[in-house]
C-alpha cells in the first residue's frame, strides 16, 4: 500500500523489513532461494539487499533441540543479510524459504513493520550530488562508469 504522497521527490510504501543471521558462507544460497519467489525489487533496481560484515552471534542449546545442550555460551562467525518485502504474503513465502534453507534448527529471522521511500523517477537528472553527474568514485561499478558531464556553476 503506498501511502499519500508527502513530497513530489518520493513516494512512501509500508512493507516489512527482514532480517536473518547466517554463517557467511550461507549468505548467498539464502538469497538465491529467496530471488524466485521475490525480486527485491526498490524501484528500479531488484534483487537489493543488504550484507554486514561479519560478527559474532551468540547463543547457549537448551534441552529439547536437535542438538546438545550447551552449558556455556557459543560463538559462531556471522553476517546479517537484510531486505524490504511489501506484501505480507510474500514476506510469509520468503521466511519459509529461509527456513528451509538455513543451516541452523531455530534461525534468528526478525520481520519489522517498515516504511521505505521510493524515488520519483526523473526527479533528480541534473542533481549534482548523484553519482552520474559527478566524477566515477570507487564504489560505482563499472558498468555504471561514464564522464560526468560539465557541471554548471
């Protein structure tokens, strides 16, 4: 549901922002599970996500799971992958597949209600602080490389 417009640069849409703790090397078959039942679209990019870094995640096994009871607490090497899904059966669909997927018995999934903003195309073609209209910095992907055109003062 998109909500009325506040500005004439963006639009406002509720949705639900997922997040789930994964060993990095799970990061990626999570997300390629997730992409056939929802893109990730944002306006007009899809598949956008977002990765940490690694850091550490901690917990202790209880009687009763799959596996041993821990008396202390254990650490294990983990990223958080993140993204917007607007539809709450989707985001049902998508958590399903996560846990599917996920190595782990009881995978840390946390569903926000969000609101995200999504840009009004044309809105901002000549704006001198977008990445097309200034000199390529490092992080531009290549594809996305031209000369910045002369910016008038």
């Amino acid at each position: 549901m998109t909500m009325k417009n506040r500005s004439d640069r963006f639009n406002i849409q509720e949705g639900f922002e997922i997040s789930v703790q994964v060993p990095q090397l799970h990061a990626e078959p999570l997300l390629q599970a997730i992409y056939p039942l929802y893109s990730l679209r944002y306006g007009d990019y899809d598949r956008v996500s977002f990765q940490s870094e690694i850091g550490i995640q901690r917990f202790r096994s209880l009687p009763g799971g799959r596996i041993a009871a821990t008396e202390n607490v254990v650490e294990v090497p983990c990223v958080e992958l993140s993204f917007f899904i607007h539809d709450q059966d989707c985001a049902r669909e998508v958590v399903q597949a996560l846990y599917v997927k996920h190595p782990y018995e009881e995978p840390v999934i946390l569903i926000r209600p969000a609101l995200r903003s999504l840009n009004r195309a044309g809105m901002d073609e000549d704006n001198p602080n977008k990445f097309w209209n200034r000199p390529p910095e490092d992080w531009v992907p290549e594809v996305h490389r031209v000369e910045a055109p002369e910016l008038k003062p």
